[in-house]
C-alpha cells in the first residue's frame, strides 16, 4: 500500500479510508516504523477491529475531493510527487 501518496493513491483514487490508526503511531508502512510498541499497538488495533478499512459514501468522497482541490488551489503538494526521470530533455535510444 502506498502510505506516503494514501490520500491521493488510496482515498481518492478507491475512496477507501483507514479508520482507526491509533494515537501515537506514525501513520507511515509498517515495514517503516521501527518502534516495536508502535508495531504491537497496530497490530491489536487491526486485530481486535478498531483500526479497519472502510468505503468512504458517496457523500464523504465528494467532500474529500472537494477539500483536496481547496489544498491544491491553495498551492499546497497534496502528496509526495514523482521523481523526474535523470534523462529527461535528452533522446532515447529506441530497442526492438
């Protein structure tokens, strides 16, 4: 899962939301967080059923896409964007 891009990747994109995320962990992959108690949190979290994936309604996805293009009018990076690729500008050479 892409947690770095989630609102655009995941919200957005599917209009699935994680609710839940207990207090105190980086919302970051697990894979990434290195604090074994912030791990043993998650997990009983995603165990017992109070951190869960939820369709977001109709409703709720249009106001988040509204809020969304309010950040992004404002100018604010709504993610983290792509790397520019270190040959751009130049030709490629053409296989096949």
């Amino acid at each position: 899962i892409n947690f770095i891009n989630f609102e655009v990747a995941i919200k957005e994109k599917y209009g699935i939301d994680l609710l839940g995320w207990p207090e105190g962990v980086p919302f970051l992959s697990p894979h990434a967080i290195t604090s074994a108690e912030h791990l043993r949190t998650l997990r009983d979290a995603l165990k017992v059923g109070t951190c869960h994936w939820a369709y977001m309604s109709r409703q709720q996805r249009l106001e988040y896409q509204d809020r969304l293009k309010e950040r992004r009018s404002a100018r604010e990076v709504v993610g983290k964007p792509c790397k520019k690729r270190s040959d751009v500008g130049r030709k490629r050479r053409r296989t096949g």
